[in-house]
C-alpha cells in the first residue's frame, strides 16, 4: 500500500518511520487552484502528468540517500546526498511545496 501525505501538506513521521525500500518514487500534483512555478518560470509540467518522475534512491553501498529524475538534471538545490530517508524526504517537501507542488504518494519504486 503507498504511504499518503495530509491534506496539510506536513510530513507525519509515523507513516515514513519503516520505509525499508532502497528506492521510492514520489507521485506529484499542483497545489489547489496554484500555478507550479520555478525560479525560470515554469516547472517541468511532466513531473506531475506521470510522463516524468522524481525517485528518491538509496545507494546500498554507501547508505547515502539522492535524488534523481527519469528525465532531465536534478535542480541544483536537490543535488546533495543525505544519510537519512527523513532528511531527504523533507527536503524535497519543501522544495516542491515552495513551488506549489505537492507530493499525493510515496511508491515503492520496485512495485510502481
């Protein structure tokens, strides 16, 4: 079953505490009656049509967690490494709720 974000668009630890997947892929859509926007104007409008995806991976060597996209570069801001799932999930929380893109659901990348 996917993990689903509140209405209020704040993260609930609880429901992210035993992610065991090494890669999740987070399911996007433009915050209600708001245009989704980016520093340049306009954010990739295939992030939240299904046609592009953001994945958050964990590299099992390391234990570091990034951030990827099945299409194009990763936004400067996302580009780190992170060594906590919590970390990185609120990072780019923020990131996408500053752009008034909200994240619906959490897949296991494996399952989706």
């Amino acid at each position: 079953m996917p993990l689903m974000l509140s209405d209020s668009h704040e993260l609930n630890t609880q429901n992210y505490k035993y992610n065991l997947a090494k890669e999740v892929e987070l399911i996007l859509k433009p915050a209600a009656g708001k245009t989704p926007k980016d520093v340049l104007g306009a954010l990739d409008k295939r992030l939240y049509t299904g046609e592009n995806t953001v994945t958050l991976s964990m590299d099992p060597q390391y234990c570091l967690w990034t951030v990827k996209y099945r299409y194009g570069a990763v936004p400067e801001k996302l580009q780190g490494r992170y060594t906590s799932y919590y970390k990185i999930l609120e990072l780019v929380t923020n990131y996408f709720k500053k752009r008034n893109v909200e994240i619906v659901e959490i897949k296991d990348a494996a399952t989706a």
